[in-house]
C-alpha cells in the first residue's frame, strides 16, 4: 500500500538532513523511555496484547469475504507459539513501542527523491468526483494522452485514481498502469471475470447475496472454514466507503496454513480485493463520490505471533494489490489496545509526521460490546460500530 509494510528500523542520524534529526532524536529517545517504563510497570496480559500491536501495525493489506456484508478484503495477524516461548514477555513492549517509534523516525527520513511520492484519495478533503476531476483535470488529461490505447476502455475517473495516489506523477501512474493492465489482461483474467459474474449473481434479487460471491472464491471450499463472520466483516459507512474489520485472536491461522498454500491463499485474498474494487467503483459511479476502502484490526485477546506461511501470504497480496488497485485503500484503524498501551500511543503519535496520522488511526477506548466480530453485522450493535469508527476515522 501507500504507507504499508515499510522497513521498521532506525536510519542513522548521520545520513538524515539535519533539520530532521531533532525530531527523530526526540521520538527515538521517547520511544526508549516509554518502552522501559512499560517494562518496569505493565501486567502480563498487557505484554501479550502488546505483541500483537506490533505485529498487525506491521502489516497493512486484508481481504476476505464475511458471510452478511458481503465483499471485503480483511488483514490477519496471529501467532507464532514457537518464538513466544523463547521471547520474554517483557520484552514485547519494548517490541511493540519500538515499531511505534521506527515507523515514526523512518517516515522523517525518507526524502520525496528516494522513494515515488504515494497519496491516498481520503487525504483528499472533497471526493466528489466532479470536484477531483476539475482539480486534477490537467494531469488526468495528460495521462490519458500518454497512455494513448493502454487504458482506452476506462474512463477518466478510473485514471483519476491513479493521478491520485501518485500525486500528479504522468510517469509513476504510467509505470502503475502499465504493470495493472498486463495483468488484469493476463493472469488476473480469470479472477477479474469470476467477480463480475459472482457479484451480478449477488444482486440477482435485488438484494446482497454473499453465496455466489463466496462460492466463485478461489480455494474457498477450504477457507471459508476458517474465515467466517466471526473472523472477519464488512461495513458500509453512510457515504459509501467500506471498512473490513478483521479479529486476530478468532483466526486459526496454522491450522489454515496447513490447509492451503501461500500461494492459493494469495490468490484468494486477490479475487477478494478485485471485489470489493468492483464494488467501490459502481459505487463512485451511483454516488458521484470517490468511494474508498478502509480496514480496521481488533485486536481483542490477541497474544502470539502470526503464522509464517500466513505472513507471508499477507506480505505477497499487500503488495500485489498495492500496484494492482490504486487510489482504493484508506486509512487503517487499530482498535482494543489494552488500556496502558492506548495511553502510551496517545502519548506518541502526536510525533508521528501528518502523513503517518491520517494513515494508521488508533481507537480512544475499548468497544467491549463487541463479543464477537459477527455482532457488528446486525443491529443495533452495526450502527454502533459504524459510529465508532467514523469517530476512530476522524480523529
């Protein structure tokens, strides 16, 4: 994604411009302090939960399908019980606050001409098409005119997600575009042709039918046993975007390992993201609005490490999609921290740079109404999620 899967550690003050280094000496000796102080004062509950804050804040992508709402992509993390017993629990603070404070220090460091500048469409304070179209009409002309037949058949709000997320880069968005098309012409094919037909099928009565989609899920004979409702859901906001929200501790992610690939896991978190991308494009269609999909982990009663083979199905798809779907992905939404841990974060993230605020959000209090995740898809427990989450949107 724009923001996911950096490298989490520490570039040398040596090699940043100088104006940074105060800054990035004052959250790394922040981070350092904190973490010590969580060490010296915190339950062993909180650490375990602790590990898991730094292990999702990690990973960006998730996809799936839930069994009411329909389409979503959705993001696991879980464990990994070999090295949670040769790692001390007390050192999973340190762990957690210190990925906190690298994912800080290493958005200060990056200079804009080291690295192709990403943006997200929510950054973007009016996403009514007509209005994005006229502020970025100039570049979104001159990407059409370079990409000449390459995207012919898409029309110019398809382009202007790209123009979006690359910030008015002609160059970038043609390079995106380039690799997008050969494999939506190529390997991606089937995929792309199994969602449209799924999705019509979904909306054959007139109504969302989760079955069709579901069924036409590669591999989901075997993993629509291990991602339910319960793991994982879907939610419309009022204006149309989508959160997928995925609970951690519910997934059995070895057993699940043991039952697929990564690479057949890959695929099927691919043919859920061409979904919901689908999905959001109708909708930006309908609404006039540039739809965007947000994610949310829960990270409730999570205290182990994620399955190898799972992350790295996770890492593989987050990329793909990256490139395969832009100016889709809004911010994601860390939610249950354990209390001291929310306090510390609320502590800390006023340091992070704006861009790493408006892309990683992390929920004030608990949402212990939340027994289990497939509550939020039924009333009146859904409205108050929804509003729960706008409000962990909005800051």
């Amino acid at each position: 994604s724009h923001w996911c899967h950096p490298h989490w550690g520490f570039v040398p003050l040596i090699h940043m411009a100088p104006a940074l280094r105060p800054r990035a000496l004052q959250i790394t000796l922040l981070g350092v302090g904190i973490a010590l102080c969580c060490h010296w004062q915190s339950d062993r509950r909180m650490r375990r939960s602790a590990t898991s804050f730094a292990t999702v804040a990690a990973t960006r992508s998730h996809y799936v399908l839930d069994g009411r709402a329909g389409y979503q992509h959705a993001r696991h993390s879980k464990g990994h019980s070999l090295l949670q017993r040769f790692v001390s629990p007390n050192l999973y603070v340190v762990g957690a606050v210190g990925a906190a404070s690298s994912l800080a220090t290493w958005r200060c460091l990056q200079s804009a001409s080291n690295r192709v500048s990403r943006n997200a469409a929510t950054d973007e304070k009016d996403r009514t098409v007509s209005v994005l179209i006229d502020k970025y009409k100039n570049e979104v002309e001159a990407f059409r005119k370079e990409s000449g037949d390459l995207l012919q058949e898409f029309d110019d709000v398809y382009l202007l997600r790209y123009v979006i997320e690359n910030k008015g880069d002609i160059a970038a968005c043609m390079k995106q575009a380039t690799e997008v098309i050969e494999w939506r012409n190529g390997e991606g094919k089937p995929i792309i042709e199994a969602a449209a037909t799924a999705l019509a099928e979904a909306m054959t009565d007139g109504k969302w039918n989760n079955a069709p989609v579901l069924a036409a899920a590669p591999h989901s004979e075997i993993l629509s046993k291990f991602l339910t409702a319960s793991q994982i859901v879907l939610v419309s906001f009022p204006n149309g975007d989508m959160c997928s929200c995925i609970r951690a501790s519910a997934i059995n992610d070895k057993e699940m390992m043991n039952a697929v690939t990564i690479d057949e896991l890959t695929e099927f978190f691919i043919y859920a993201r061409e979904v919901n991308f689908q999905v959001a494009e109708s909708r930006t269609r309908s609404s006039g609005r540039l739809v965007c999909l947000s994610g949310a982990n829960d990270l409730s009663g999570v205290s182990r490490f994620p399955d190898d083979r799972f992350q790295k199905a996770l890492t593989g798809s987050s990329k793909k999609a990256t490139a395969l779907y832009p100016g889709l992905a809004g911010p994601t939404m860390i939610l249950n921290l354990p209390g001291i841990v929310r306090l510390l974060v609320q502590f800390l993230t006023p340091l992070f740079p704006g861009a790493v605020q408006n892309k990683i959000k992390f929920a004030r209090g608990p949402m212990a109404y939340l027994k289990d995740l497939k509550d939020a898809t039924k009333e009146p427990i859904r409205s108050q999620f929804i509003s729960d989450l706008e409000a962990v949107l909005k800051g």
